[in-house]
C-alpha cells in the first residue's frame, strides 16, 4: 500500500512519522473502500460528524510505503508483518491439566440428589439471589440506555440486548457469553458452549447471529497446562464458529491472570451480533398472559456437571463440562429461529444456562408479574438434574393454547424433543403442585442481591 502520513486526522501539529506510525490512541478505524465508493463513505461519516480521510490506496507490489510530505519514510515487506511471512509464531509445549483426572473421575451418584420439593425451593431461592444469576441492573442502571433512543431492550427483557437500525426496519442483536466453569472441565468444548451460547441468545431474539469478536482470558501461558487450556479452547471456538458461520472478525488475548493461588479459569469470552432482518420478529423471554403454555424445547438429561448447583450449593469442585453436541445445537437452533420468524405462534422464549430451568422459569415471570404452574413431566431424571442441570440445547418458550398442536407438530416433524410443562399464571409460583408463593416474593432478592453485594 501507499500510504501518505500527512492525510491522517490528528489532535496536535507537526507529529514526526514514527510517532504517526506507532501511536495507540483509541477511536480510530482503517478501513479499505472499493474505489469509486469514497464519496458514499465520507458523507456517512460526516453524518455523524466524525473525521475521515483518505490517506492512500492498495498497491501490487507487495511493499508498504509511507510517505511523510513527499519524503518516503519507510519502505516494508508485506509478507514480513503476516503469519507465514516473518511474524513470529509460536509453537509452545502444552500438557493436558491433571485437574481434568478428577473432573472424569465425577459420577453423579456421588452427589446427593433434591429429596423434597421444600429442599427444591430452598436451594432455588439460594440461586435467584446469586451474583452469577442476580439481576445485573446495579452495573445497566449506571449507562444511560437512552443514548440514542435506539435500545429496544429496556423495558422488554430480551436473551440479547436489541438495538434499532433506524429508518430500516431492522435490528442488530448483540449479547456476550461464556462460563469459565464449563471450559475449565473441557477446554474445547466449553469454549465450543461460550459460542453456541451466544447464538442461541441471538436466535431466542429473534435474530441470525453473523460475527463474533472475543477476548480470550488465561493464565501464564508458559505454563504448559494453561497453554493446553489456550489451544483446547481456541480450536473449540474455531470449530463452533465455523458451524454457525459467524467469523471471528477481531478480539484480544489476556495472559498472565492468575495469583500465586494459581490462574483464573479460563475465560474465552465471546461478543457476537446479529440481524433481525424484520424488527417485527423481534422475540422477548418474559410471559406474555396468563393461561399461555410453557414448553420446554430440547432434551433433558441425568446432567448436572459444572452447574451453579453442583458448585455454590453442592460444593462440588470438580465435575464434567454440561452434555453438548454442536450438530444438535445447530439442528435446535434452526428449528427454534424458523418457529420465531412465523411470528404467531411463539409469544416468548428464553434460553436455559446458569441456574438451569427453574431459574429460566423465574426470570420469565418477572418483567410482567407472571407466574407459572409446572410438574416435572419426565421418568428416569433425578430431581437436581430436572430442573437444576444445565445441559445444552434448550430452551423455554410460551405460546397462546390455540398454537399448541402447531407447535408440536412442527418440533415432531424436525425431531427436535420437546416437553409440555405447565401453564402461566396471575402470579402465583406451583412446582409439582405445590405453592412457592408468588413471583414478587422471588423478584425481590433476584433484583436486590448485587446491590448489597457491591454495598
């Protein structure tokens, strides 16, 4: 490329090439316009009253000359600052962890099933109030959500956040996910989960995920276990990503996170956006009206590996990653995007994740006062892993009682496993027919926890 450094929009006069060349300061974007195209550039940004400026152009003779006023000031090899090229590249030793020795030695048996269902709603309310589950309104409540007037997402709860393309009719779907707990028990297919996680919150919103940035979180990565952690979890995201065809468009890396207690778990964070081509399918998780029926989407399990369950009220350290199959998460994925897109049958949906369905149930309910009416429906699951475990693929959706057979006729017909649980109510909580009360009772400590956390 040619590039001509005295083009460059800068704050201060007379900056020196290098300085130019090698300055960190933040809000800047490069971007290649199709030539022909600059005009319709530049007037987007003057839009926005935003400084732009074209400052050289895309050459074939695999050099990058920069010119300062005429003068040329350096003159690189392209192919020494690529991957394959003279970039360095790493090839470090990497061992599996001995921990995972202790995460395949887990067997559910080990662990004491719910007894009662009074145990069961002792330990719910435990989770409601937890900081992984609470209600993160102590950290939304500090951005203005109105900057803009575009953020659909403030008094319709969403499993993505919902931001209006004005003047389209279209929307970009944007949420963040990952659960360090599940990678630290599969390196590859946690970072695989943190992924489907994130377009599954995308599609319970009615959207089609299309890219994703990240920012990977790890230990010292000379230590040849982490390094393992790091290499599991980027194939794994990779993987993913390729599946659901939404490219890693740009991201960071953080090592080093750890104290001499040892490293973090291992984070790979994944940011991902996605379109809702028609603003109208846009799809909220909480009740709609009472009397409308709740179906669980997706198969239960005998699961309750690496749970907020199994570690907050079990105290269990070590236990497998949630069950996982990408090709069935794909497969549930289309089938519940195809349902949100017709518009008329499905009124809510949300996504199963920390907490596991008795949660998901609950922060349904809030937004609206809603409550619901639910029996465990299936033979062969232990009590935790019914509604505590937080095996993959699933989903709570709720639909008017005249959709029902539409409803089950198409999850049949896709092979896609579905339960019907119950129905939603005024307000009143009912678990296997007895009375937990009433949703406000549980709103209460899930809104109110983070906020005596952080007092």
């Amino acid at each position: 490329m040619h590039i001509d450094l005295e083009k460059v929009p800068t704050r201060q006069k007379n900056m020196k090439a290098w300085e130019l060349l090698l300055s960190e300061s933040q809000e800047r974007m490069l971007l290649v316009a199709k030539k022909g195209q600059e005009d319709k550039i530049k007037k987007v940004f003057e839009k926005w009253d935003l400084p732009c400026s074209e400052i050289g152009y895309v050459t074939d003779d695999g050099r990058l000359k920069f010119y300062l006023n005429g003068e040329l000031e350096a003159d690189v090899p392209a192919a020494e600052l690529v991957l394959g090229g003279g970039a360095p590249q790493y090839d470090r030793e990497y061992s599996e962890p001995t921990y995972l020795e202790k995460v395949r030695a887990f067997n559910i048996e080990s662990v004491q099933d719910v007894t009662s269902n009074s145990e069961l709603k002792e330990i719910a309310s435990s989770l409601i109030s937890s900081p992984n589950i609470a209600a993160k309104t102590w950290i939304t409540r500090q951005y203005d959500s109105m900057v803009g007037t575009a953020n659909m997402s403030t008094n319709a709860p969403s499993d993505a956040a919902i931001v209006l393309a004005k003047g389209t009719g279209k929307a970009l779907a944007m949420t963040t996910d990952c659960n360090g707990r599940y990678v630290f028990a599969d390196p590859y297919h946690g970072a695989m989960i943190a992924v489907a996680e994130a377009a599954r919150n995308i599609v319970c919103s009615g959207g089609n995920p299309i890219g994703v940035t990240n920012c990977l979180n790890f230990g010292n990565p000379y230590n040849p276990e982490v390094y393992y952690q790091f290499v599991k979890a980027v194939t794994g995201m990779g993987d993913a990503c390729r599946k659901f065809e939404t490219p890693v468009t740009g991201g960071n890396v953080s090592f080093y996170n750890q104290n001499p207690e040892g490293p973090i778990y291992p984070t790979p964070t994944i940011g991902m956006v996605g379109i809702l081509d028609d603003v109208e399918t846009r799809m909220t998780l909480d009740f709609k009206s009472e009397g409308d029926v709740i179906y669980l989407v997706g198969k239960q399990r005998n699961d309750i590996g690496s749970s907020e369950y199994i570690q907050k009220i079990r105290k269990v350290e070590y236990s497998n990653c949630p069950h996982f199959d990408l090709d069935v998460e794909f497969h549930f994925q289309h089938i519940l995007y195809d349902l949100i897109q017709k518009k008329d049958i499905i009124v809510s949906a949300h996504d199963l994740s920390e907490g596991g369905l008795i949660v998901a149930l609950l922060e349904s309910g809030f937004n609206r006062g809603l409550g619901f009416d639910v029996v465990e429906a299936e033979e062969g699951i232990r009590t935790d892993a019914y509604w505590l475990g937080e095996t993959q693929s699933r989903a709570i959706v709720s639909i008017s009682s005249q959709n029902a057979s539409e409803l089950e006729s198409t999850l049949n017909k896709a092979n896609v496993f579905f339960t019907k649980l119950g129905a939603v109510t005024s307000g009143e909580i009912k678990v296997n027919g007895e009375s937990w009360g009433n949703i406000s009772e549980w709103k209460t400590p899930y809104v109110e926890s983070l906020d005596k956390e952080m007092a």
